[in-house]
C-alpha cells in the first residue's frame, strides 16, 4: 500500500507537528508550505493522498483541490480546518474533498483518516493496474482473472486449445465460467470477427443443430452442458463433427462425462470425439489466493455500472471470503460482490460450504497466507512496510512467510 502523504500547510510549525506525527507512523511525508510548492508533486502518476489546510496565503486549499481533481479525480484530498469552521469544511465535501479535520487534531485521528485515504487509494492504483495488465495482454489475460499458478495454468491451457484449432472439451463446477472460457478460446483462434454461437444443449432439437452449424460456419459452436444433450441429438453432433465441417465445436459440462458414458447416458463415440483437447477449470476453493483480486475486480465492475464510489474492502472482508468454499464458485463470488458494491455488505456465511469442506486449521491458514500476500502487494513486496500494517514483529513476519512459502520479491514492481 502507499504510504505518501503530501503535506500543505503555511504554518511552519504546524507543518513540522503534523509531519512528524506522520513519520512516526512508518507514512512519508512531503512537506509543503504553499500551493505553489505543493502544486509540482500533484503529476498523474502521483501514488499518495493530499493533507492540506484550508486558509493559505494566495492560492488556498479549494485551490489545490480543484488542481488536485483537474489531474486525478480520485486523488484522495483531506482538508484541514479552524477550529468551529464546519461550514467551510462542508463546502470542502461538497467539492469533492475526501474528508476533513479540525485543527488541532489528534494524532489518532489524524492517523485514521489519512490511513483510510491511503487504503482508498491503494485501491484505486491496483484497480488501474490490473485494468492495464489485461488491456496490454491477450483476450486470456483480459478476461480469464487471476494471480495464482492454477490461473495461470488455466490461462496457458486455454491458449494452448486455441492454436490447435481441434474440438474443446471444457469441464468445470457450476458457476465456473465454462462458457466464458469458451469465448476466450474463440477469441484467440485467429479471426474474432467470425460467429461464436452459445446454445443451451439442454432441449436441442436435431433441426436447430444444423441450423446453429450453418450460422457458425468458419467460427464456434459453443454447447453448454453437452451432458443433457438428447441421445438423438448426441448421434446428429457426432455426424455433423464427422463431415469435415468447418465449424469448431466447443462443449461445456459440469458432469463427469466418463461416468456419464459408462451409465449409457451419453455416446461414447462422441465423448472422444470432443475430448481431443480438455479444459478443466479449476474451483474456486482450489485456488484461494485469487479470491481477493477476483472480488475487487468484480465490485470495481458493480460500483461502474451502478455509478458508485467503490467501497473500501477491510481485512476482515478478505478474510471472511478466504474462509468460504464457494460451491457457486466466480458466478456467486460476483453475486457477493454486487451486493457488497452496494452497501450491503456480505451475508452470513456468503460462499457456503461443501460437504468436504476443510477444517478450521487448514480454513485460518488460508486466510493468514492471503492476508500477508495482500499487505506484501500493497506495498510492493516492502516487508518492513507489510510487518508494520499487519502489526507483527519482523521475526514473526519473516517466520510466517517461510511457513507459507511466500517471496516478498515476488510482488515487487
């Protein structure tokens, strides 16, 4: 997370006060006695908040705050105020100031503003990042989310179908994403301008088969949930496959399709025919450490479409989604994401559980790898930084990593 803190007050005293109660506190402090001095360090790129009081010689605090808004709208500024001068500081809110205190503050409070600033930022940058990585990658990258090795096996996998241009077994639990990795698959087998076709294979009559093959003649036929395709319909599929069409089939399913051909519930013949290269995504409760990008990324989607400020996501948020199985996988991650974008935070016991679900030991270490892997990104791999935030000592934060198996350099920039 940044610690920056730029700092505009023409009070030197003042200035020296707040900044060291600042610095105390592990934050770096800029100093800056006027707009002027303080207007050169507000550039795009600027990874801090603004602490600035509002009465100033010349060009005063609303000042800097509407420079501050012209460069970056989402640059956290916090104005300080006279003592009983909440008129002022309203107008302040009003503009677009992120908060407000009184002169004299308390270090407390001072502290706990600034830090709520700075985990809003931290937010706003990492979304950015991830926004950049995936515009800057492939449709894989795009749109298959995710910072683990299972994800990124997945992402090599899905690529790896796509050059190969040979039908596409996709298998994944409900809520998995089959269908979206269908489409990814598509995108990246050459044209993305040809047809991709999603049927339902559920109800698929022989008639509306052919005539889906026909509309996605030279592109990509994706069956959801081939498994409920009729036996009729199985034997038209396998036909249409053996033409030589040049339409590429991809077929999604959350059953066992092996054990589906050995209850005499679907084509054998068939089954290999699609299972030439398979696909398996892996379920959410494998791959916990992607659950907190997994969640910004969809609140910072629910808060777009909804016109909202994205709320701020707490450690004890991250936690109680870590410590969830997640039947429902990204499908009711995203659902959980919606309705914590709008104000109404998490559910009780949001996620569920499964039968198989882990024991309290093995739950707890879930949650305390992903919590030191997210303080270590928000700090860019600064251990020292991370330690202070999650308030450990450095052995204990270094012994913790090592049990874990987790490399600061790993998340340095």
């Amino acid at each position: 997370m940044t610690n920056t803190v730029l700092l505009v007050d023409d009070d030197a005293m003042v200035r020296e006060a707040l900044g060291q109660t600042l610095e105390l506190d592990g934050l770096t402090a800029i100093l800056a006695g006027s707009y002027i001095e303080a207007k050169d360090h507000i550039v795009p790129g600027f990874d801090g908040v603004i602490l600035s009081d509002i009465r100033m010689p010349g060009k005063d605090g609303f000042a800097l705050l509407e420079r501050a808004q012209s460069v970056d709208p989402e640059l956290p500024v916090i104005l300080l105020t006279g003592e009983g001068d909440i008129p002022t500081a309203v107008r302040g809110i009003n503009e677009g100031a992120f908060d407000f205190l009184e002169k004299p503050c308390e270090p407390a409070a001072l502290l706990a503003v600034v830090g709520r600033a700075l985990r809003t930022r931290a937010l706003v940058l990492e979304n950015r990042a991830l926004k950049a990585r995936a515009e800057s990658g492939d449709a894989a990258a795009r749109l298959l989310f995710g910072e683990s090795a299972l994800a990124e096996d997945l992402r090599n996998r899905v690529r790896a179908a796509a050059r190969a241009q040979a039908e596409v077994l996709i298998c994944g639990e409900p809520g998995s994403g089959t269908s979206k990795v269908a489409e990814v698959v598509h995108l990246l087998s050459g044209d993305a301008t040809r047809p991709f076709i999603k049927l339902p294979a559920s109800g698929l009559t022989a008639d509306a088969l052919e005539a889906a093959f026909s509309r996605a003649e030279e592109g990509t036929l994706f069956l959801d949930e081939v498994a409920a395709l009729e036996g009729a319909t199985q034997y038209l599929l396998l036909d249409l496959l053996d033409r030589a069409s040049k339409t590429r089939v991809v077929a999604g399913t959350y059953r066992d399709l092996e054990a589906e051909v050995g209850a005499g519930r679907f084509n054998p013949d068939l089954f290999y025919k699609l299972d030439v290269l398979r696909i398996r995504i892996p379920a959410l409760r494998e791959r916990k450490d992607d659950i907190p990008v997994l969640f910004r990324h969809y609140v910072s989607i629910a808060s777009e479409q909804a016109a909202l400020t994205p709320p701020e996501i707490e450690h004890d948020v991250i936690a109680q989604l870590m410590a969830q199985d997640w039947p429902g996988n990204a499908r009711a991650l995203m659902n959980a994401a919606m309705r914590f974008a709008m104000g109404l935070g998490l559910a009780d016991g949001e996620g569920g559980a499964s039968d198989a679900r882990p024991g309290l030991a093995e739950q707890l270490a879930h949650v305390e790898r992903s919590l030191l892997i997210e303080a270590l990104r928000r700090h860019e791999g600064g251990a020292s930084a991370a330690a202070r935030e999650l308030q450990l000592p450095r052995k204990t934060f270094y012994d913790k990593l090592a049990r874990h198996r987790i490399r600061p350099e790993a998340y340095r920039s």
